[in-house]
C-alpha cells in the first residue's frame, strides 16, 4: 500500500509519507499541531500492531534531551479510536492521555498496518470425542457465523465413516447461539448439546465464519438508587451483551468516597444477557431485589459493555 497522511492548516496542505517497517507503517503526530489523520484504502481497516503517547526518541516533533517517557494508558486509548477503523485522528494531547513528563513535547507513534474489512471464509471442525476447538477473531473483531451443522457430511475428517448423510437440524442455531458475534467461542462436538443425528457413528462440528470489525463497544451504567435505565439500538437492531455485572469496579462511578471497588453479585452477567440480549431495548434495574448484594452499604451499579447489530443478523 501507497499512501500517505494528509493534515491540513490554514491555506496550507502538508503531506507527510509515513514510516514503513516491512508491512506496516509508522505514522507520527506532535503535541500542539493539528491531529493527524489516518485512512486505510476503501474496503479496508486499521490494525494497531503498536502505539504510545510520550517521547522515545531525543530528535522526533523537535530536539529534548529527555527521551524516556511514555503515558501508561496510551495504547489502550489509541486502539479504543483506531482498531478496526477505516480512519481515525491522532490528537497528541495531555488532555487525552495525561502528562507522563511535563514541560516536554511529546509525540504519538502508531505503528499499523491496513487489513480487509471482512476477512476470508474460515472453517473450524471440532471432532466427537476429542477436546473442544477455541475460535478466535482478533481483537475488536467479531466472529460472523456463514454455515454450521454437527454430524457427518464427509467420509474422511474425524476418522473415516461411509455415513455421509447425518446432521443435527438444530445444531446451526446452537452454534450461532453461542459464537455469533463473540470474539471468540468453543466448538463443541456432543450428543449431549446436538442430540444424535445418527448412533454409532462418529460426528463433528464443522463452523464456517468471518472475522468481522464491530462497532465499538458501547456502555451503559444505571447507578443504585436512582431511575432505571433504559437502553435501545436504532431500529432494526438488537443488543449483543459482551459483559456485564451489578457491584462496583471503581471508587468514582455513581458517587465518589466509596469504600469498595472490586464486589460483583454472582450471576449478574447471566441475568443482564436474559433480559437485553436480542432485544430493541431493555430496561436495567440497578437493585439488591434484582441481584442481591454484593457489597452491602456501598453504592452500586449496572455496568453493560453491548453492541448493536442488525436484527436479521442474530
């Protein structure tokens, strides 16, 4: 890939033709100028293979002679605005990632390359008998079920068996169930989750799937002791639950000065999934009657990390 790094002042347009480092590109952004903005070709998104806020080199967005500073969080924010983008802005800014060492200008660094958008049809087989078989998109990508059935279609794979004609008719939905959309799943291969489409013979799972780029993930938060909070996707979409739990998991959230940041009620993902997975819109009811309580006499919440995605798609 040919391309290069547009940022635009003023009656001034300056083109800047990135580092590469055999496949990928290295693209720079300096404290106090205008973002820099970076695009993949069409049909393409951004892989952040690395990326930090600060300054490692002594002669980079000027001269320091301090050259060993780097934002903790950096990476983590850059991926949060760039992973799995068609295009993104690198704003170098302490407002943005804090100020890992004052008085001196510092620098982002992305290191990146450009991947397809929809990645190649991949097929996963987990034989009957034998351990689970872990499907993995990367990150920020999410697995896109195309076709999946348990039983036997060929002679050959998982043994050898003339049997070619078995297939559980709900296993498609059971595997969908379980890995659409997910960023990544175990393929089972047991009667005990398909039934026996044919006795005696030896069956397997076979899944074909894409690795897709989700909208980033979204989050709700319904504070204890306030109004219930509802949560809707624009129409035509359902809400996936990623993770959720009831509890707290910082000091700040829903009132500051509590005293425990790590209680979670038990089962409070499971019950979150029921009532918003699939739906337009759910309601969330941050309350011990709901969950229990995980912590008693501090303040809790709902915390939903969803995404929204076609109904039709589910």
């Amino acid at each position: 890939m040919n391309f290069k790094v547009c940022i635009f002042f003023p009656a001034v347009i300056i083109l800047l033709s990135p580092e590469r480092t055999n496949a990928s590109v290295t693209t720079f952004a300096c404290e106090h100028e205008t973002p820099v903005r970076v695009k993949c070709p069409s049909l393409y998104v951004i892989d952040v293979i690395d990326a930090f806020y600060g300054r490692l080199e002594h002669n980079r967005c000027g001269s320091s002679s301090i050259a060993n500073c780097k934002a903790g969080n950096s990476l983590t924010v850059i991926k949060q605005n760039c992973q799995g983008e068609n295009s993104c802005s690198l704003e170098a800014s302490n407002l943005v990632f804090g100020d890992p060492c004052r008085g001196v200008v510092k620098y982002i660094k992305l290191v990146y390359d450009c991947l397809p958008a929809v990645s190649e049809k991949r097929t996963t087989y987990a034989c009957e008998h034998q351990s689970p078989v872990q499907v993995q998109c990367p990150e920020y990508f999410r697995i896109d079920v195309i076709d999946a059935f348990y039983g036997r279609l060929e002679s050959d794979k998982c043994g050898y068996n003339t049997n070619t004609n078995c297939k559980a008719e709900n296993s498609l939905s059971i595997i969908k169930n379980n890995c659409q959309y997910e960023n990544t799943c175990l393929l089972t291969a047991e009667n005990s989750l398909f039934g026996d489409p044919c006795a005696g013979v030896v069956k397997y799972s076979k899944l074909v799937y894409q690795c897709v780029p989700t909208e980033k993930e979204r989050l709700a938060v319904a504070c204890e002791h306030e109004k219930d909070l509802t949560v809707t996707c624009p129409d035509g979409y359902v809400i996936i639950v990623h993770y959720a739990f009831y509890g707290r998991d910082d000091l700040t959230t829903c009132r500051q000065g509590q005293t425990d940041s790590n209680c979670r009620a038990n089962g409070s993902n499971e019950k979150v999934q029921r009532v918003c997975r699939g739906r337009n819109s759910c309601v969330l009811s941050p309350k011990n009657s709901v969950f229990g309580d995980p912590c008693s006499g501090v303040v809790k919440f709902i915390k939903m990390y969803y995404s929204c995605v076609p109904s039709e798609e589910l």
